[in-house]
C-alpha cells in the first residue's frame, strides 16, 4: 500500500521518521550539553577539594576533549558500519554513566580519568547524530534542520543551569558539585527512546562493511584529502572559538567580576538566551546565503562580541548582559552549520567517519585553547588569555573557508540509491 503525499513531495512515512531523527539527534545533543556544560559549573567547586590548580583543570580539559577526538572518530567509523541510531544510542548511554561517576572522584588523579572515559563516549554523540538527521533532510532546509539539533545543545546547557542554580543554593559548594555529576546519569533514559523509535535513512543492507582502517584511509585519497584537511580546520575553529569562550565562563565570573551563584547563573542564562538565537539564526541564513559567508560572519562576530564582553566592565549590568547575550548568539552561533556543512563535504559511504574526524580531530586540537588559557591565565589574566584563543579560534576558521567548497543544497545521497531508504520501502 504507497504511502500518501505530503504538500512537501514527501510521503507520510519519511516525514514521520524525518521527524523522529531531528527529534533523537537534537535529545541526545541536548543532554550531551546537559552533562558537559555542568563541568563547568562544578570545576571552581571541584578545585579546592580534590586539591588542584587553574593550570591542572587546564590541563584535564584539554585531555579529556582530546579523548572526545579518539572516541568520535572510533564512533563515526562504528556508525558507519552498523549504523546511526544504533551506535547513537551507545554513546548517550556511555557518557552519561562516565558523568555520574565523575562524582565519587576523590582527587585530581581520579577526576581525569573519569573525564577522559566521559570523553571517550561524548566525542561520538555530535558525528552520529548529524550524519543521521543530514541524510533525512531535505537539502534546501538541511542548515536549518541541523541548526535545529545544535540548538538543543542550548537547552541542555539551560538545564544544566538550573540544576546548578538550585544544588549549589540548597547544598555547600564542596559537595553540590558531586551531586551536579551523580544527575548525569539521567541521560541514559533516552537511549531507549531512541533505539525503538528511530531508524536509519540508509538501509542496513547497502552499509559499507569494510573495516574502520579503510574508511580512515579513504579520508586521504587523492581527492579527498584537501577536503579532510580544512575540514579539520574548521573544526578546530569552530570548538576553538566554542571552548575558549564557555568552557572558563563561570570561573571568569566567579573570580575576575566576583559574582555570586545566582549572578553566575544569571548572566549564563543571557548567554544560553543569546546561544538559542544564534543557532537558529545561523541555519536560517546558511540556507539563504550558503555555507562561506555564513560561517564568515559568525567568525568575526565572534571575535568581535569576545572582545566587547570580556573588555566591557561590570559598571552598568545591562550593558553586560547585553554583551554576553550577544556572545552567545555568535560563538554558539558559529557552530551552527557545521552538521549540513560537513555532511555535504564526505560522501556516504564514509559521511559519519568523515564528519566523526573533522570535527573530533579538529576538537583534539582545540583542547589546546583551554590548556593555553589555563597556563596564560596566571600570567595575562583569564579574560585576556580568553580573548586572545578565542580570536586564534576565529582566524583558523576564516582561513579554512578559502580552501573550502560551498555546497549549499548539495545532494549527499546520490551515491545510495533513494530505494534503499527504509521509508521508502513498501
């Protein structure tokens, strides 16, 4: 029996499970944002307790996004061989047990291993789930729908907020953080959501089989390569700019503007407010005006609303809260296409690897933004070390642009047959 016809050309069924993979890529990256953004929150607590410096949390920020790098790329390859859904539903489950566990640390030594094995699994969330929603989407609002997913990231750090709020009012600050990380196994739930009423647009029977080596190396054939290369770049720009800024957030305010918890939460509300707009905005005009230009002018924004905050003093809170609502709007904004980009850069056969280790990789080498910031802040002051890996940030993703394709409303799935689409099939 043929499905019926949408007004968009679609049958019911792939409108359906179109929505149902915008709707488990954006749950798993919003409790991604739940459970990585609370690490801020609780690191200026976590510090004096487990004995360690603004150097060592440096230090552990920038290995534990490095494990993120490893575990992506491992986890784009395995969702390329056994498919999204399947191995998306892996990663929440795993980064939410490592998260919670992160709780019982009781010194610097046993916090890093457990961010590292958080890392492991959160690296792969962001791959797989985008190569999942960008091969449902239709390619003329492909930025939007992929913006759609990132934003959910902005709830999940808005939550985070709010549990931070409320734990760190009710509880002393030495032990609040530990229940911070102990309701970071909640994510876990959704992985069975997810797993019973998703699936992939690729059918199982045309997935490539070949192993993970082989994929990998098909990122640096000829012809390949230069995209795989700038592709990373941009990657390390748009997490560069991403960590610099939000990362060190809630221990700028605490210690260079001297904000109590509710006023911390306060201006992160103004961000999270700022970053929700930036997502959405950014998918909208990738779709009007293309790839390049987009990201362009995020880049600069970004550079541009750094400076104004962290340069602008706490004289007049309005103009402060305007400055970081700004901020957010462009350097969580800025990573807004990123998803429809990269999954218009690599064929399908390797989409989610490809994507799995631009963005990974490109995470790996912006790990060593916070690692700077961490040892340039006893030096040049946190909000100076911030602006200065922040406008680093935006350069190398300026620079990835000019060796970079625009691939606006580019078909990704002409190399699999539309037949082979499980909501296609009768």
């Amino acid at each position: 029996m043929a499905s019926t016809t949408t007004a968009a050309g679609d049958t019911a069924t792939e409108s359906t499970m179109r929505r149902r993979a915008i709707t488990a890529a954006g749950l798993g990256w919003g409790l991604d944002g739940f459970t990585w953004t609370m690490y801020g929150f609780a690191l200026t607590a976590a510090l004096p307790v487990l004995g360690m410096t603004t150097a060592m949390a440096g230090w552990v920020t920038a290995v534990s996004i490095v494990a993120s790098a490893l575990g992506g790329v491992i986890c784009g390859s395995l969702a390329d061989r056994f498919g999204r859904v399947r191995v998306l539903t892996w990663v929440i489950v795993g980064y939410s047990v490592f998260t919670s566990l992160t709780a019982t640390s009781q010194d610097g030594t046993q916090f890093l291993i457990w961010r590292i094995l958080e890392g492991l699994a959160f690296g792969g969330e962001w791959a797989v789930g985008a190569a999942l929603v960008a091969e449902y989407a239709r390619r003329e609002s492909r930025g939007r729908a992929l913006a759609i997913v990132q934003s959910c990231y902005a709830v999940g750090w808005a939550l985070s907020t709010a549990a931070y709020l409320v734990l760190f009012s009710i509880a002393p600050a030495e032990v609040a953080w530990r229940y911070l990380f102990v309701i970071g196994i909640l994510p876990a739930l959704a992985a069975f959501i997810i797993r019973r009423t998703t699936r992939d647009a690729v059918d199982s029977a045309r997935i490539d089989r070949s192993g993970t080596g082989e994929r990998l190396r098909s990122l640096f054939r000829r012809g390949q390569l230069k995209i795989t290369l700038f592709a990373t770049l941009l990657g390390v720009g748009v997490q560069g700019i991403y960590y610099s800024v939000f990362i060190f957030l809630p221990t700028f305010l605490k210690t260079e503007r001297g904000l109590t918890v509710v006023d911390t939460a306060g201006y992160t509300w103004c961000a999270i407010a700022g970053s929700f707009a930036g997502y959405l905005a950014s998918g909208v005009v990738h779709d009007a005006w293309g790839r390049r230009p987009t990201f362009a002018l995020f880049f600069v924004g970004s550079a541009a609303s750094l400076c104004l905050f962290i340069l602008t003093p706490l004289v007049n809170p309005q103009v402060s809260l305007a400055a970081i609502f700004v901020l957010g709007f462009f350097a969580s904004g800025q990573a807004g296409g990123t998803g429809a980009y990269l999954a218009e850069l690599f064929p399908t056969r390797i989409r989610a690897t490809g994507q799995a280790f631009a963005y990974n990789a490109g995470r790996g080498l912006a790990a060593f933004g916070p690692l700077s910031i961490g040892i340039l802040a006893g030096s040049i002051g946190l909000g100076n070390s911030i602006v200065w890996i922040g406008i680093v940030g935006a350069a190398l993703g300026c620079i990835s642009l000019a060796f970079l394709p625009e691939t606006r409303r580019k078909h990704i799935l002409d190399d699999v047959e539309a037949s082979a689409s499980p909501t296609t099939k009768k």
